[in-house]
C-alpha cells in the first residue's frame, strides 16, 4: 500500500513549494510531489500531494514542512489503495500547446489541427510530460530558434526524461543526428516506448534518436558523438553550472545551447557560468518563476 501527504494552501505558497523541492540536490526521491488547483472557481487555492510507497516517516513529512515559508503547515495523510503512485501524480494533466507542439496524455484526444506535431506522452516515471514550465519553455525556444533560422545537424538533449525534447528537436531537424541521455535507467525504456508512440525513429544515423544512460557526458556514446550544434539541457541550476565546461568542450563552432530547470533568481549564476566557457545569451524567456536560455557560442573560427 501507498500513502499520500497533502497540504492545502494558497497558490503562490504551492509554487514556490515545488519551486525549493525542484531545486534541492538532497531531496528524497522516494517522496514525489505534484501541486494544483483544487477547483475552478477557487484559482488561488491549490493543494501539495506527496505520494511515498511506506507509511510516511517524521523525516518525510518534515521535508514538506520545510518547502513552505512560516508556520508548519497542517499535513493530512492518506493510505492509497496498490497503484503506480508517479503515474497516479501525473494522470489528467491537461493538455498544452507550445510553438508547434501540442503535448497531451493518452487521458487526451490528439490534436488534427493542421501544421501542429502532436505527441502523446504518457504518464510514467520519466520527467517530462510537457506540462511543466521548463519543458513547455524548451518547446516553445526550440520553435523560436527554427524561426530564426538555427540549423542542426547534430544534437544532444541530456536529462532527457521521456524524451520530449529530443522528439521536438528532430522534428525541427529532421535530417539531423541526435542522442538523449538520463542518469536514470527508468528512462531508457520511457523513451523507447515514447518513441514508438510518437513514430520516432531509434536508431544512429539522421533524423534518428540514440540513447543512452551516462551521468552528465560522462559517456563514451556522448563523446564519439560530439561536436554538437545544438545541446538541451533542462535539469536544475547546479548541475548546469557544474557541467558548463563540460558542455563546451563538446559543441562545434558557432553553436547552440538551450538550458532550463532553473529560477529567474539562479539565472545570473547559470549566464556567468556560461560566459567564463565561451557562450552569450542569444534569447531568454520566462514560464512562471523560471528561466529558458538561448546561449550562443561567441568564438567565430
């Protein structure tokens, strides 16, 4: 048996709650979280859910506690019924429309409306179902840099998750190379499945997706690969700073970088990290209290 942690409290207390969860490095990974709305005609009155799959521990319930500003709040358990917790969090998200995109649960009807990819994923362990502000960001700056003119050829997206942006990308750039990774083994099948789903090719060669589990490109696949011309990367603000020479050394000329997973207030360090290894911002937009960058590598050869 599962069990549930709820908190009920108003919008903005919620989102910055997943906000600090979204950006602790030591969270237990046993404790899932998911906020929304409880009701239509109450808008600023959402709820926290925690889902564990033992009775929850001081520990646990501490660790909501923590995320919220002031008084502790009041947290109501609940013993689930035998279910796939994660997926349980995930179910019933409503669809979301980004650039060319439109991403939906197979809970949803597809999208016949012309000139629009619609991809069906479904709701599992692998982050990334597109309904949340990072993921649709990335969605919408990679339809922004097809707009614009970018041309790739050669792509990695690391900490894939479902694979979301890996299928965009290729859809973008249909005759390029590309490569996902995750540092989570649950992924690999996740994106395999995705793939058959949304008719995208596995595979090596072009307009084929290759992955692979590495933790950031410690990975022998993502070095023979390399150079990129375009990299995505939607994670957290640490491992972004942490990873950026890495990054670097693995893009070609005149490349592109498109980074997420961060708060505007963590932006300046990420950019900073980013200018010490060659890359200017090209374009940035917000989703909420979070940041997607467009960086462009400044060294012209």
């Amino acid at each position: 048996m599962s069990w549930k942690l709820s908190v009920i409290a108003p919008r903005v207390a919620i989102e910055d709650a997943l906000a600090r969860q979204e950006c602790d490095a030591n969270w237990d990974e046993s404790l899932v979280i998911t906020g929304f709305e409880i009701a239509p005609d109450q808008p600023d009155v959402w709820q926290l859910d925690g889902y564990v799959e033992d009775r929850p521990s001081q520990a646990q319930r501490n660790a909501i506690k923590a995320l919220f500003d002031g008084p502790a709040p009041y947290i109501r358990a609940e013993r689930l019924p035998d279910a796939d917790w994660v997926t349980e969090s995930q179910r019933g998200m409503d669809p979301i429309r980004a650039g060319r995109f439109y991403v939906h649960t197979p809970d949803h009807p597809r999208s016949l409306e012309p000139g629009v990819r619609d991809f069906c994923i479904p709701a599992a362990q692998a982050f990334g179902t597109g309904q949340h502000a990072t993921t649709a960001g990335c969605l919408t700056m990679l339809n922004t840099m097809k707009q614009r003119g970018v041309v790739a050829r050669n792509l990695a997206d690391i900490g894939t998750g479902t694979g979301l942006l890996a299928f965009a990308a290729l859809h973008l750039w249909p005759n390029a190379r590309a490569v996902a990774s995750d540092i989570d083994p649950i992924c690999l099948p996740a994106v395999e499945e995705n793939a058959a789903i949304n008719h995208v090719a596995m595979g090596i060669g072009p307009g084929q997706l290759e992955m692979v589990i590495a933790q950031g490109m410690e990975d022998h696949t993502l070095a023979d690969r390399a150079l990129y011309d375009l990299l995505i990367a939607n994670i957290l603000a640490a491992p972004l700073i942490d990873l950026a020479p890495d990054f670097a050394a693995a893009m070609a000329p005149r490349s592109h970088i498109v980074l997420s997973g961060l708060l505007t207030t963590q932006e300046a360090k990420v950019r900073a990290a980013y200018y010490r290894v060659g890359f200017r911002l090209q374009a940035r937009l917000t989703q909420g209290d979070w940041a997607i960058l467009w960086l462009r590598q400044r060294y012209l050869y």
